[in-house]
C-alpha cells in the first residue's frame, strides 16, 4: 500500500470553510492528524496490511472530526467488516455481470451538490429488480457505490444527503433480507463505513414496510434518526431540495441517464483502486467480538425472520 504522499488542499474556499466551521480542520490540525493517524497504522501489530495514502486516511479523519484515537478505531472496524463481510466487500469489480445489471437498472444515482456542498444522492427501491438481484449482489453494489463516492473529497468534508423513493416498493424486495441482515447493514452505513450523514428523507414508505423500517433504524443514534424525514408524496419531498437538482422525472432538469453513465465511466476507472482494497488485511481473531458490540448482539441471536415475519409484525 501507498504511503502519504504530500498533500495540498486543492478544493474551494467554500470546502475550505466547511472543514474548517464543521469538522475544526486546517493545514496544521490536517498535517499532524494525518501523520499520527499514519504513524499508528503502521505500528499497530494487529494491522497487517492496510493504505495509508492521504485520501484514506482523511475520509476516516474526517468522519471523526480528526480525533485521532477516534478515526482508527474506525479504521479497525471498516478492515474488520471487510473481513468478516467478504462476501458483500471482496472483489468489488464493476465488470461483474451481477454489478453490471444492477448498473443498468441504476437505482442509485449521485444527483450532484447541493448549496451546502453536500451530494445528493437519488436511490429508487423499485429499479433493484428482485426477480434478477439477490441480497449479496444488492449490498455489494452499494458498497461498491460508497466506497467510490467517499474517494472524494468533497463528500468526506460536505457529507451525503439521501433521497430514497419508494414508489412501487414490493414485499418481494423486503423479503431478500433476513432480520440479521438488515442489523448488519445498519450498522455498516452508520458506524463502520466513513459516512457523514446530513439528511435521509423516505418519500412514499408502504405501510407494509413501516415496522421493517423502525426496527432498521432501532440500530441509529438518536442524533441521526433526526435527521431522517418522510414524505407521503414526491411533491412534498421536492420542496426540500433546490429544483436544479430535481430528476427529468421529477419534472426538473437533471438527466439521470447521463449521470449514471458517468458513473459507470468513473467505475471503470477506478476499478483498480476497488480490486486494491481487497490487499488489506487485519487480524480477525485479535478482534473476534467487535462487531458483536457494534451490533448490540452479543450473542448474535437477532431472528432471520423473513416476509412471514413482517406481514405479522403489521396486524393491525
């Protein structure tokens, strides 16, 4: 793996003031982290193998506000789930028939950023096809889509707003996860990988959906679940985002396809970085009960409970 090389921050004033008003960076505070975070990596005996290139080391900087101790122990839990998860982390290759239909389907989109610089981010539940799509290929694909996105730099400092619409949502796609699944996730995108999420807004959640959704957020902070808004209808979502980023679809001016074709472009192009990724390596034994605690399931005794399971949990 690649060592630090010598950085200089190259984004705009306005990334410059967001670093520095939400996340206390600057030159000296970046520098110093940045070595010490370095410096522990490659003394701790329990990290085999691992990057320490100033992009990799920032995104876990700056998911932890550039507490040190705080950045690596999130380091150690991202190398842990990449181990312990191989199956929905190793060989992320977009060149997958499996990621290659997902992509053609392009039910998650990057919309652009917003006035806050924050990306947004367009996920549409109905295009991931269940008839074609297994839960492994669902999850790998996402993970495959944020470890490219939280490359940038941009997205590290201004952080990820989320806009998920569940139109045309159907049992059959809740019915992929188990129970056990759902925790793992939840803990994966809001404790494990280096994400800074600022808004998640539902539009059109089916009723059917509403306790699978209590019990997915019942692994968030309560900080986060404040973040999170629903709206009954496309119309009253699209209020809270400004119209230069509304989808064709939506009746503004954004063209999803285009995007999504860029997308694949940039897959393609970092499809190297993603396959390197698979080099790192830390000792899982050493760390053998640490998910257990990040999940609250010690015992690891969360029902599988399936779509049965759900239809019983909505009785009225």
């Amino acid at each position: 793996m690649s060592t630090t090389e010598s950085y200089k921050f190259k984004l705009s004033e306005q990334f410059r003031t967001l670093a520095k008003d939400e996340l206390r960076e600057d030159d000296d505070v970046r520098g110093q982290a940045m070595a010490q975070l370095k410096e522990w990596i490659e003394k701790n005996p329990y990290i085999k193998k691992c990057r320490t290139d100033a992009n990799f080391l920032l995104k876990f900087l700056r998911y932890r506000k550039f507490a040190v101790h705080q950045a690596g122990e999130a380091i150690e839990r991202y190398l842990v789930a990449r181990q312990k998860f191989s199956h929905w982390f190793q060989k992320l290759d977009p060149r997958d028939p499996a990621m290659q239909e997902i992509l053609s389907d392009a039910p998650l989109t990057a919309l652009g950023k917003d006035e806050n610089g924050r990306t947004v981010v367009l996920i549409r539940v109905s295009r991931y096809n269940p008839e074609v799509n297994t839960s492994t290929t669902i999850v790998r694909f996402l993970m495959m889509m944020l470890e490219i996105m939280s490359e940038e730099e941009e997205f590290q400092i201004a952080g990820i707003r989320a806009w998920e619409d569940h139109t045309d949502m159907t049992m059959k796609f809740i019915g992929m996860f188990s129970l056990t699944d759902i925790s793992s996730i939840m803990v994966m995108l809001t404790k494990t990988m280096p994400l800074r999420i600022r808004e998640v807004h539902g539009i059109k959640l089916p009723k059917f959906a509403v306790t699978l959704t209590n019990f997915a957020l019942s692994f968030t902070s309560s900080k986060l679940r404040e973040r999170i808004a629903c709206h009954a209808t496309i119309m009253e979502a699209k209020k809270h985002l400004q119209e230069s980023l509304w989808p064709k679809e939506y009746d503004g001016p954004v063209d999803v396809d285009a995007l999504n074709r860029k997308m694949m472009k940039l897959l393609e192009e970092k499809r190297d970085l993603l396959l390197s990724l698979d080099e790192m390596e830390i000792d899982l034994d050493h760390y053998s009960d640490l998910w257990s605690k990040e999940s609250g399931d010690p015992a690891g005794e969360i029902d599988s409970g399936m779509v049965g399971t759900f239809r019983q949990l909505n009785v009225d």
